[in-house]
C-alpha cells in the first residue's frame, strides 16, 4: 500500500471520528434550530394560513385582523401548532370576509374535529422537525469534522506519548466543556424564540374550557356565532347519520337483487370508476359500504382497479390526509388508480401515494391484467372558487396532448383524467362536444371523422353531473377498436358551484347523487364492453341501472 494512500486512510478515518464528535456537540443547537425552522403552508377552510410550532402551553391561529385564538392543547414535550393567517380568505377575497357571519359558519364546518387536526398537524410537523434536526446534524458533522482535520492537520488531537488514561479524562472534559457550551446557546436561543413567548392577554370563551381569545370584540363574535354552529354541527352529525342508515340499508336490498345483472361475463374484469369525492366524508362512507357488498356478490376476483379522476380532496390540504386515507381503504383489496384535480395539490398527490394510490402520471403503469395511465391537472381551485391558481405554464389541454405523446397508440389504455379540456387535448379536439355525434352509435361502427384514438377507455371528472358514454370507433386499422369516453357524476355528492348558503362539507349529506360506474373491460383486448351505474340518492335510495353494452361482440373486431 502506498504511503499516498496510507495518509489518505487515515485522514478519512480522523474526519469520520471528528464529525462524529462535532455531531454529537451540536446536537442541541441542531434540535433547537430544527424546532425553529419547521413549518409549512396550508389552507385551513378557505383560510391560507402558515403552520409552525409553539412552546407556551396552546396551539394558537393568529387571523391578524381579529387577533389570536388560543387552544390549550399541545402534543409531545409541550408543543403546540402555530397558525398563522397569510392573506385574506380564498374565497370572497377582501379583509371584511374575516368578520363575515357567513364566511365563519362556513369556515367553522371545515374544522369538524379538531382533535383530528391537531394529530395530523402533529405528524406533520414531527415529520418536518426530524428531517430538519438531520439536515442540520449532517451540515455540523461536515462541517465539524472538516474543521477538526484542518486544525489538527489529520493526525489525532493528543499526542501520541501522553499516556491513555490522560487521554481519555481530557477527551471526556472536552467534550463535556463543549457540549455544555451547546446546550447553554439552545437554551437560550430557545427562551428568545417568540414561539416560547407566554400568553398575557387572553378572554376565555364562555362553556368551551380550551377556548380563548386574544381580542374581546372576537370573542363577542364567536359568542354570536357560538349557538349556531352548536346546533348546525349537531344537526349535520344526526342528518348524516342518517343518510349513512339509509344508504347501507338501500345497498344491502339492492345489490343482491342486481347481482346476476352486475356480474361480469367470461374473460372481462371490472373497473370501478369515481370522480370529485372532494373530501366528503359522508360519501365515502356510503361507498365504504358498497364496495364489499359488491366484492361479495359478485366475487373479490372480479374486480381489478378503482379509478378516480380528481379532485380527490376538496381543499389539497394537510389536514385532509385522514380523508385521503379513508378513501384509499374503503375498496379493501383493490388497486385506487387517482389523478391530481384541480381541487387536489401536491399535497394530496404524496398523501395518496403514502396510502397506497397509484398516480401514474404521464407514466403507464400496470393494474392487474389491465394498463392505466393518468394526466395530473396543472392548476389549483380555491374551496369556493374564488382563486384559481396554476404557476405551472402549461394548461389542462397541454396535459392531454403531452399525455397522447406519451402513450403507446395501439395499447389498449384506462385513461384516467380530470377536466374534459385534459380529455380534449388527449382526443385530439377541440371540446368535448365534438363528440356527441357519437350518441347512437354505441355498438355499431361508423365513420366518426375522428382520427384513431389510443383504444380502451377514458374516465373524466370535474362537472360533478355523469353523461352517456361516447363511443369513438377506430376503423382505420386492420382491426375494428373503440375508445369508451366516460364523464362521471360525483361519488362524494359534493356540489359543485357552492355558495356560503349551499356548499358541501367533509361531514354532512351529499348535496348531490353519489355517483359509481362498474365499467366492464375484455381482459384480452383491453376494451371496454359495457358499463353499469349506480347511484345513492340524496336521501340514501339506491339506484342500480341495468347494464349497458358498448363495442361490438368480441368475435367481430375484423375490419369492416
């Protein structure tokens, strides 16, 4: 071995040694500043607000208009979450929205449990706190241990002759010396941080115990409001209650009594297809109870994916990854296929991936015996439609005609989309109503004047109310195929133009149907050759449709 390469050996193993000493000394400085860095931005209701951790005994949400709002709940070692108002409510858009009586109410059902808040608030932040603490621990050991080599030119910090027991005692006070001299400056680093200032002035809100406020003109307006959102919360759990009764009630009369009907045929799987579920809790629930029965009575076998074209969540918040969870368990066993909408976020995107959601965006991926792909939308839709938001440089149209780039023409696709213009831009047309034509022809092949399309299907969200398939045929080839083009309803009842006095919320009724398709696809070709909906009505009836064939017979695909 090399003398070049002796020194080198042995100046790594000193760094090694002395970033791991610098580590261990910055360790508490690296915690505090941790504690300091971490935060995140969120929208609470309609409410943009930047979330950051606490240290004097609350979690507070500080509106900077009506002041403070202090909770007296903290999680682990005493700390709280602190929220932070960043801009005006993303909805009628000016500071006189805050002291609206209506944009509190609405705000106020968003916030259903905020035990549930507070917990995920909480794996956020300690999320946040333990990636930061490494990142600062890592920056101290290069840093530390590069220091260390040059000071001590790569050899050891004693002399080789002095005695190793003398050694050792002064490693220890060293150490010891410096480490103390670490944790002083946390210390009082952390007592200057203004997330450890105390509360001084803070009014109690009268029969709610954790509850207080910082200005007495916002806690005469929570005492109005008070009453209203008392009653409103309990009647919206009863209402809910109810529907949920109803709903269970309906599909277990109505499943078994369509199941000979809904069962596939030889060689065909089912894809269940959803759209804009927009975080309603309600919803899911109902379908939470539909989609065992349906593994029941038509066999767990028969189904290969479920799909949802956006809108998955109804704010693309970090308080909404409990719903995303919810909705990725409520078809146990079966693959969700989701696409980002334009009420989801980035957010929601590494919430369904942490749940086990597929998101294969402009990427095909394998399901089963099936191919699907998905387009994420580009944009960003305010909770009431006051913002639209899309810094990305590209619409939703650009999305589709990437999306058609990307793709294999003649692979047989589940196409899973959000907006109809993303559609459009896939299909190669200007709107989606250039395809109405198509109404009529459902089995029979014609000259649609439409170019081949990639075969299979294409699943749309966005308006919330479900159209009759559109049948595209693809006569150019040796092989006669068809593309299936479905707009979907919602399967989270939501409307979908809300206003402060009708909007839906994570925890009441469905405003709307809720709305599943059954999509029967050829397992050999890819095709999709029939499709059956079912639908739970506002007050918890349920609907189930015959089912409906599309394409032609398997056995007369040769052209024509």
């Amino acid at each position: 071995m090399s003398a070049i390469l002796q020194r080198f050996i042995r100046v790594a193993g000193m760094f090694a040694a002395y970033a791991v000493v610098a580590a261990v000394v910055a360790a508490p400085i690296a915690a505090e500043r941790a504690v300091e860095a971490v935060r995140f931005d969120d929208r609470l209701g309609t409410l943009p607000v930047t979330v950051r951790l606490s240290h004097n005994g609350v979690s507070t949400l500080d509106t900077g208009v009506l002041g403070r709002l202090y909770w007296a709940q903290t999680g682990t070692g005493g700390f709280g979450a602190s929220l932070r108002a960043t801009g005006p409510p993303m909805a009628a858009g000016t500071l006189a929205s805050y002291a609206s009586p209506s944009f509190v109410r609405a705000n106020a059902q968003f916030v259903n449990d905020p035990e549930q808040l507070a917990r995920i608030y909480g794996a956020e932040l300690g999320s946040q706190l333990r990636e930061r603490f490494l990142w600062f621990e890592l920056g101290a050991a290069v840093a530390g241990g590069l220091a260390l080599v040059v000071v001590f030119r790569g050899r050891a910090p004693f002399p080789a002759r002095m005695p190793r027991r003398r050694k050792i005692v002064l490693g220890v006070v060293t150490g010891a010396v410096c480490l103390g001299v670490s944790v002083v400056i946390a210390v009082v680093s952390f007592d200057g941080w203004e997330g450890s200032d105390p509360i001084v002035d803070a009014y109690a809100m009268p029969g709610v115990d954790e509850l207080s406020f910082s200005d007495p003109q916002t806690l005469e307006i929570a005492r109005q409001v008070q009453p209203f959102i008392e009653k409103n919360t309990k009647r919206i759990r009863e209402r809910a209650a109810r529907y949920e009764a109803a709903a269970a009630a309906s599909l277990e009369t109505q499943i078994p009594a369509h199941a000979a009907d809904l069962r596939p045929r030889a060689g065909e799987t089912v894809v269940i297809a959803e759209a804009d579920p927009q975080g309603s809790e309600v919803g899911t629930a109902a379908r939470a109870h539909l989609y065992p029965l349906l593994q029941e009575y038509l066999g767990e076998e028969s189904f290969t994916m479920r799909t949802i074209s956006g809108d998955v969540t109804s704010n693309g918040t970090v308080a909404e990854d409990g719903f995303v969870r919810s909705e990725a368990e409520a078809g146990p066993g079966i693959a969700v296929v989701a696409v980002k909408g334009d009420h989801d976020t980035d957010t929601t995107v590494e919430q369904m991936l942490d749940h086990g959601m597929l998101n294969p965006d402009l990427e095909t991926t394998g399901v089963g015996d099936l191919r699907a792909v998905a387009g994420n939308d580009p944009g960003f839709k305010a909770l009431f439609g006051g913002l639209v938001i899309n810094e990305t440089g590209v619409s939703a149209t650009d999305v589709g005609q990437e999306l058609r780039e990307e793709v294999d023409p003649g692979e047989p696709l589940v196409v899973v989309l959000h907006q109809p213009s993303t559609a459009a831009g896939y299909l190669g047309v200007d709107s989606l109503g250039d395809l109405d034509a198509s109404y009529g022809h459902e089995t029979v092949p014609w000259d649609d004047g439409i170019p081949d399309l990639p075969p299979g299907t294409v699943n749309i969200g966005h308006y919330h109310d479900e159209s009759p398939p559109r049948v595209i045929w693809n006569t150019d080839g040796d092989e006669v195929t068809w593309t299936v083009v479905n707009q979907l309803g919602t399967s989270g009842g939501v409307e979908e133009s809300p206003t402060f006095n009708r909007f839906s919320t994570p925890f009441s009724v469905p405003l709307k149907t809720v709305s599943v398709q059954l999509q029967y696809v050829d397992v050999d070709s890819g095709l999709q050759t029939g499709y059956a909906d079912i639908g739970i009505a506002t007050d918890g009836a349920v609907t189930v449709a015959d089912r409906v064939d599309v394409g032609l017979p398997l056995g007369e695909r040769s052209a024509q």
